[in-house]
C-alpha cells in the first residue's frame, strides 16, 4: 500500500508537453526527481515508470526471446562434388536436412517454460582420409554396357596396394610419367542416412531487471550420444541501458563409433586398440567419452537512441576423445635403408592409412563484439559483427559479417548478409605424413635369424636352420604346418605425437552471402525464409594461403520458417479472444468445440465454420512393425520365406525384424467462406528398419551384400493439399466432402550405401519416402452430436493418378472406413472409441534401378492387405488460463486383424498426437 | 604470446564498451531501440541454423558454447 500511496499522479497533458519540449534529462535530474518527487519531474519519473512498463519498450536485446511462440522450421544443408582431379566421382555429396521445432511459453508472469527438438538426417560422401594424387587412392569401378566398357565411378582405397613412388626428397611421383606431383586428394567414402535427435528444456525465471534460466537436454545418435546442462542469466543496470549476461554449461558425451565395415580392414588402429571391441556381428566398436565445459560472460549497452553495441567473452575447455573416429591420417612409410643407399632412383613408399590422433584436450578462448546502428531515413538496421577466437591448438580464428535488415510496407523484412573467416592451421594439421620406418618388420633374434610363429599360437616361437628346417627354441627340429614371420609393427614414437588432415583443421577461408525474407502476417503469423551460399578457399586465407586448395568445396542452405505467436493471436479485439470466449463459457463450449472431438487419428474429419479462421496443427504420428512374419494372416516360418517369400528364381536370405516409422505433419487450415476449407499438410518423416538373417537361407556367395545393424531413411514426405467442402448440416448432424492431392515431394530412388564395393541399390519400397505419384485424396464424412454424445463416420481413398514412379513403380490404391464414438468426461475432456478398415492393393511395376532382393520386402507383391483396427483416444481443450483454446489429442491405434499380401512384417501398432490452435 | 595479444584486443574491447555506458538515453527515446531490426538476435532460428552449419565446417571457438547442444558433426 504504502507504495501505491507514493505513486506519483500522471497527468497526461503535462507528460505530452514535457515530451514535446524535448528537455534534456540527466541522470543527476533523474535521480532529483525521485528524491524530490516536485512538479515536472514528478511526471517525468512517472512517465518512466510508465513508458518502461510497456513491452515494446524493454531493451529488446536482453530479451531476444520474449513473448510466446511456436517455431517450425525446415532446413536443407546441400554441398558441392569435391575436387578429385578428373577421377570420376560417382558419390553424391553430403546433403543434411534439418527439422526443428521449438516452443516457449509462460507459465505464470515471471517463470518461463521453452523447449526445442532437432533432427537432423544426413547422408553422402565424406572425406575420410587425404591421401597424395600419385597413390591412385581411387580405383576405377567399370561397368559392362552393350558399347563395351565403361568408367562408372571410382571406388575410394585407403591402402593403395601399389604404394606411391617418391623421389630422393620425398615428393611423390606419378607412376606412368615418373613426373613430380605434389597434389593431395581426398578419399571420399558414402555414408548410410544418419540421423540425430536433440531435445533440450529450459526454465526461466525473470525479474525486472534480472533474468536466471537453467536448461539440460540430450542429443542422441547411433555413434555419438551426449548430454548437456547450463545455467546463465542476465542483470541490467542502468535504467537497462546496460545487460549483462553470464552462462556456464557442461556436455558429455560417449561416442561408440562403428567403424566403417568397409574401411576397417585397412586401417591402422594401433593407438586405440584399448578402446575398440569387436561386436558380434564383427563390426568393431571404438568407444570412448568427451567432456566440455563452457562459460561465457557478455555485455549488452545502449550508445544512443540508435545505436547499440554487444560484447561477449566464451571459453571451452574440452578434454577425452575429442578426434572424429572416422577420420584418418595416410602415412606413407618409407624404407630408411632404401633411401639411404647411395641411389637416385624413385623408391617406393608402403601407403598406410592411421586412425587420426588430436590432444587429449583442448582450451578456446573466443570474444566476439557486434555493433547494432539504427538507419533512420530507411529505418534499417545495419549490424556489424567481429570474432575472434584462438586455442591451444594454433587456431587462430577471425570472422566478419554484416546484415543489413531492411522493414518494408506490407509487414516484408529483407535481410541481405554477408560474412567472410578465416582461420591459421591446426600445428598438427598434416595432408599426410612421410615417416622413415618400415610398417612392420619380421623379428630377428639375437643371432640375426628371422623369427617365425605357430600361426594358431602366436606365443611359440621358432627360427629356421640353413636347411629352412624349422627349430624350437631349444633348438630340436620340429614339424609345424602353419606358421607365419613373427612381425614388428612400426615405432609410433617416430610419428608426430598428434596428427590429422581433417580439412576442418586447416587453414583456409570461407566467404558467404545470403538474404533472409520475413513475412508478418496478421494475427501472430510470421514466415521466415533464407538462403545462404558459402565457398571455402584455401586461397582465401588471411595472411599467406592455406596451401589445401584439393579440399575446397561450396555449400548452400535453405531453410524455411514458420512462427506462430499466441499471445498475439490472442489479443482483445482479435477473433482470437471470441475463439477463448467460446470456450470458456459454458454455454457455448460445445457448440465450438464440437469440431475437436474427432480422434486424432483421423484426417479432414473437422471444419472451420467461420470465414476468415485460420488453424495451425502439429500432428506426430509413430507406428511400429515387428514380431512374426506373416503370410496373409497366419505366422510363417523362415525356411517357407526362404523358398517362397522373393520369387521363383530369387531365394530370401533377410527378413524385416523391426520397423519404426516417425512422422510429423505440419496442418495448416483457412475459411475463405462457410462452406470451403482449404488445407496445406507438409510431412516430414524418418523411418528405420532392422534385417535379420533367415534360418535356412541358402549360403552367402563372395561379395555378398551384408546388413549390419539397420537402415534409416528421412525426411520430407509427401505433401498434402486439399479443400473441404460443407454439403450438408443440420441440427446436430453434418457432412462434407474433402479433395485432396497428394504431391509427390518425399523421395522414391533412396539407396543403400555401397558394401565391399558392391552397390545396395534401391532401398526396400517400404523405406522411401513417398508415392512418388500424383495421388488423389478423396473423404466423406459425417458428424453428429447429441448431449454429451459425438460420433460420427468416415471414408476416404487415395487414388494413385500415375501408372508409374520415376523408380517405376506405383504404390497400391488405399481405401478406408472408419466410425466413431466419443464422449464428454468433463466440460474440456473427450474419449473416443474407433474401428478402422483399410484394404490396399499391392505395389504395380517395380524399380528401374538395381535393387538388391534380398528379402520380401523387397517385392512388390509383399504389400498392401486388409488391415482391422481400433482406436482408443482421448482429446482436450485447454478452458482458460495461458493455454485456453489450445486442443491437444492422443489416439491408439491396435491391429486387431492383419490379412496381408504374400509375405509381411506384422503391426504392433500406432500412436497419434496432436496439437492445434485455432484463431 | 597469442593469448596475451588476444586479452589485449578484449581488454580494449570491454573497456570500450563501459567507458560508453554513461550515455544516457531516456526511455522514451528508445523506440527505435525497440525495434525488431535492432534486436540483438533479431533472427534466432536463422542464427542457430548458421551456426550449426559453420561450426560444423570450422574450427573456430564460440561465445555461446556454454548454451549445450550436442552431436558429432561427424560428416
């Protein structure tokens, strides 16, 4: 009270003078008028208190993230064909894409609540060792064609079994012209899609001029999994015209690589032999941990009225593993003896490819300072940015860049950008090494005479006599069929104690540009789109060039954006409001919540009824398949699939284990009038499917493609359009109609990676990613409602409008009937109980492509079937509060019967959830 | 010797930055401030997706490593 008491009393027309006569305020006046609390200065204070109140007055730049929102976003990471000098490179380059959503919401007025979920799905070819030009790391990969035969790629070696000719100085030489030629080339391997998932949680706790926020999450891969936790806040002093903000966080991790069952073999893995075990399929395992902390310190202040400046301060320290496991390092081991012999003829160099080796630990150290200037006549913004950052690896950083944010009418912002670095070379940085020592020697004994092994007991130890008879070690003649030269391998003290030519390491510089689009819509809408291009150059260096111009390469990303802010949505005045109103009023909930009580399964079974609503809906839908195999609906025993699950010709040698499917679908819902919905629903989607071998397959034939562990597809899906349209509605009862296209924007030709130099071919029909047809989506629904009573009606078909796929295919035509019923629990609580009948024909054509046959799934008359489900749901509208008006629903789906064609993995079923909001 | 030429850089910088901090600006002359183009971060999804992809091709340190995230990076 006694604080209301000394409130100041705002007079208005005094406030607006003392603005108009623009008086110049000093801090010391400031302080005055609070102490003195008299006549101007009383206002002034008054209208301080009041101006600071007002959101948009805050000082925006400590609150980066105010305000509610919902964030969806999608990125492609696309990079260009590496250099490989005219060695024709069949491999597609790394491609990433990126799907992310994240949230923040206030809980009550100071605590905050934010979430973010990232995944990430990558594939291509990736460097994994550099290696001299002259070695020939690559090996031609012909193919027979009707014109004879023909280069169709090159197959990448690690070991080159010709090694590579050096001359007296150690530079390499080509093996046909005897010319010196000092170029390196990357040796680029492909890699299976990968997937990574990141989910991290923050809660936030504000006051008004502090801010304290504690945040953990974990990122999970197959190889590579951490967790992470960190505390920071934010203190502004100076009438906010000073933050500052701090943050210490710490992420472990454990890495279990699989080392590639390609490389393997060739690679030299001394240094970790401790750390690598053998799994039972053979593939090895290096396993290994990592920890990282991190704390940085930063200051954010006000210069002018249009301008301000921003200074940080990081340091990592790092320690453990901090290598990449699937990176090496060639070593080219040269005989001393054979260089020193007084010659001058080329010699040959043993190519070898080393497990790369990084210090245990590492400390960084970065500041990076940005300059914000407000360009009053266009009413841009133009900001500056400068980094630099160096460690105790010898990597000295500096980044500059500038954006130019540009507001235009129509709620259009247009941000060009542009960003040049550069970074010095790691001082263990190496395109490969040259060591004087052999790779590995035959033993001698003391007598100079080399030493030989039981090939079955490597312990016992024999030499020969100088009739080649084999002697024990106490000097009887013994007779042992197998034995192999006793090998010492090279001395690791003469390599470098570090050493790796991952290009991350080395010197170069990188120049970008890119324009970011921003569209504001009404109601809390935003669309964010961006692009960037990015050229690394070694060239392009600070200072002298980097001298690795062969691992130059190009990228671009484009990514777009949507943002949803409910506060906004939800402001008086805004039909948003009346949407709350008509929620939380008694009388009127039902009839406006009537549209949210379908299961969330269920697709175009609701409407909008008002012209001009808008929806916005999130949907995850999981469906898992595993357990017997079946062969329409009864369980089927191996040795049956073997003979009769692929063809006449081809026996099945695998079978689907396991298969999860993971898919998000965006929903996006317009009432141009009453009786017209129109509908946007991009998919995105992951899927992973485990082989097991079949009992009784016939035997493996040399070369063979093998299947270790699973294989894992993503990410966009098809897209789906549509319209609803309203025929008829009465009291209590209505119908509409749906059309809908299906656009075919998810792949179809996904492959599996090249094994022992044997292409995979075509993924199985079930891991791609879409039709890959133009597909009609047609629906008919009914609804009804009675009391606390719903229920309602459903089918619907997917026609496929092309008779084949750019893979050759057409998936099987899909029809479905569904009927529900559901009931009130509560005033905001509804559950549901539905059966569903989908009958779906079998794949028509096949691919075009080699595909690898390998089990059912690989045949086009292994899908589709009759299919019985039922669904158990509950949905809820949130009635009031900071969520009133959001719905959220859950639905189950259990098979109750599976009729399948020819030979299928059975369902274990399938999980529906949803979010929407409509306004 | 590059550290000491680094804290020397930072010291001028920070320095720099308090020596500004008796400027004044009253609130009712922060509207432009407010803006969203002049928002430190005016563009966080934009910014996180660069610096994924950046620390995912370069070496150098960040300012914002204690905010977590994890992963290989691998590729």
């Amino acid at each position: 009270m006694a604080k209301k008491n000394n409130k100041p009393k705002i007079s208005l027309k005094r406030a607006v003078n003392s603005i108009a006569s623009n008086k110049p305020v000093t801090r010391k006046r400031q302080r005055g008028t609070a102490v003195a609390a008299a006549g101007s200065s009383k206002t002034l204070q008054a209208l301080t208190s009041a101006a600071v109140m007002l959101p948009g007055l805050l000082l925006p730049s400590a609150q980066a993230a105010d305000g509610d929102h919902i964030n969806f976003q999608f990125s492609r990471y696309q990079e260009s064909k590496r250099n490989l000098f005219g060695i024709p490179n069949s491999q597609n380059p790394i491609r990433a894409d990126i799907l992310h959503g994240s949230g923040l919401f206030t809980l009550t007025d100071r605590a905050k609540f934010a979430f973010s979920y990232t995944q990430d799905i990558w594939s291509g070819a990736t460097p994994i060792v550099t290696s001299p030009l002259a070695a020939n790391p690559y090996s031609p990969i012909r193919r027979n064609t009707p014109s004879g035969t023909v280069v169709a790629g090159a197959s990448p070696l690690m070991n080159p079994s010709e090694g590579v000719l050096l001359d007296r100085d150690l530079n390499p030489l080509q093996r046909d012209t005897g010319m010196q030629d000092t170029r390196s080339v990357l040796v680029l391997a492909t890699a299976s899609p990968e997937t990574r998932n990141q989910a991290n949680f923050r809660l936030g706790y504000e006051w008004y001029e502090a801010e304290i926020n504690a945040s953990a999450g974990f990122s999970l891969e197959n190889d590579y999994k951490s967790s992470f936790g960190n505390l920071g806040g934010r203190l502004d002093f100076n009438q906010k015209l000073t933050s500052v903000k701090f943050g210490a966080g710490y992420t472990s991790s454990d890495i279990s690589a699989i080392l590639d069952h390609d490389a393997a073999p060739y690679l030299t893995k001394t240094a970790f032999s401790d750390q690598i075990r053998r799994r039972e399929d053979g593939a090895e395992i290096l396993r290994a941990e990592r920890q990282d902390w991190a704390a940085n310190i930063g200051v954010t202040q006000v210069l002018t009225k249009h301008s301000l400046v921003d200074a940080n301060f990081g340091y990592t320290h790092s320690n453990g593993y901090l290598e990449n496991p699937y990176k090496a390092v060639t070593v080219i081991f040269v005989d001393p003896e054979v260089l020193n012999n007084g010659q001058t003829t080329p010699i040959l160099g043993d190519v070898r490819a080393l497990l790369e080796q990084r210090p245990g630990q590492r400390n960084q150290f970065a500041f990076s300072t940005k300059y914000i200037q407000h360009i009053n006549p266009l009413d841009a913004a133009l900001h500056f940015n400068y980094r630099f950052s160096t460690d105790d690896w010898g990597i000295n950083t500096n980044t500059f860049s500038a954006n130019w944010i540009q507001p235009l009418p129509g709620g259009w912002i247009v941000t060009p950008r542009i960003r040049y670095y550069s970074q010095d070379s790691a001082d263990f940085y190496q395109p490969y090494l040259i060591t004087q020592q052999n790779y590995s020697t035959q033993a001698v004994d003391s007598l100079g005479r080399n030493i030989w092994v039981d090939s079955n007991n490597p312990d016992i130890e024999y030499v020969r006599d100088e009739n080649f008879n084999l002697l024990d070690s106490e000097g009887n003649i013994v007779s042992v069929s197998d034995v192999q030269p006793k090998t010492i391998p090279f001395d690791a003290g003469k390599l470098p104690g570090d050493f790796s030519s991952d290009h991350r390491l080395a010197g170069f510089g990188a120049l970008s540009g890119g324009v970011t689009l921003r569209k504001e819509f009404a109601k809390g809408i935003a669309l964010e789109a961006g692009f960037e291009y990015y050229t690394r150059a070694s060239s392009m260096k600070l200072g002298s060039g980097g001298g690795n111009s062969f691992a130059d390469f190009d990228y671009y990303v484009a990514n777009a954006a949507l943002t949803i802010n409910p506060g906004i949505m939800s402001l008086p005045g805004s039909s948003g409001h009346a949407h709350h109103h008509a929620h939380t009023g008694k009388d009127n909930s039902h009839k406006h919540s009537r549209h949210h009580l379908q299961p969330a399964g269920l697709m175009f079974a609701h409407m909008l009824d008002n012209p001009g609503e808008f929806m916005v809906g999130y949907n995850f839908m999981y469906s898992r398949m595993g357990g017997n195999m079946l062969h329409g609906s009864n369980t089927v025993s191996d040795p049956t699939i073997v003979s009769e699950g692929c063809s006449t010709e081809i026996l099945c040698t695998f079978k689907p284990a396991e298969m999860d499917m993971r898919m998000h679908m965006l929903d996006i819902m317009y009432a141009p009038t009453r009786w017209l919905n129109l509908m946007l629903m991009p998919r995105f989607m992951d899927m992973e499917m485990h082989l097991q071998e079949l009992e009784g397959r016939p035997p493996p034939e040399p070369g063979e493609h093998q299947h270790f562990g699973g294989h894992t597809t993503g990410v966009i899906g098809d897209t789906l359009i549509a319209s609803l349209i309203k025929l008829y509605e009465k009291q209590g009862h209505r119908v509409h109609a749906g059309l809908g296209i299906s656009a075919p924007t998810g792949k179809t030709d996904l492959e599996i990676r090249r094994v022992f130099r044997v292409d995979g071919g075509a993924i199985h029909f079930g891991m791609q990613l879409g039709s890959g047809t133009w597909d009609f989506v047609p629906s008919l629904t009914y609804t009804g409602e009675y009391n606390r009573w719903n229920w309602g009606a459903q089918v619907s078909g997917v026609k496929r409008m092309e008779d084949r796929n750019e893979s050759g295919y057409r998936l099987g035509d899909l029809f479905q009937a569904t009927t529900w019923g559901g009931i009130d629990l509560t005033s905001w609580l509804t559950a549901s109980v539905r059966g569903l009948y989908t009958l779906q024909d079998r794949i028509h054509g096949d691919f075009n492509t080699l595909n690898a046959r390998i089990g059912p799934m690989d045949f086009p008359s292994n899908y589709g079937g009759q299919f019985w489900n039922i669904g158990l749901g509950v949905n809820a509208i949130i009635p009031d509060g900071r969520f009133a008006g959001h719905h959220f629903g859950f639905e189950w789906l259990q098979p109750v019967h599976t009729d399948v064609n020819g030979f299928q993995l059975d369902r274990k079923g399938a999980l529906t959830a949803s979010w929407s909001y409509r306004f | 010797m590059k550290f000491k030429h680094f804290f020397i850089i930072l010291l001028i910088s920070v320095s720099g930055v308090l020596a500004s901090g008796c400027a004044q600006v009253p609130v009712w002359e922060r509207g432009h401030l407010a803006k969203h183009q002049m928002a430190v971060d005016p563009y966080p999804l934009q910014n996180h997706i660069q610096l994924h992809n950046y620390s995912s091709r370069e070496a150098a340190a960040s300012t914002h490593s204690s905010d977590g995230g994890g992963g290989c990076g691998c590729y």
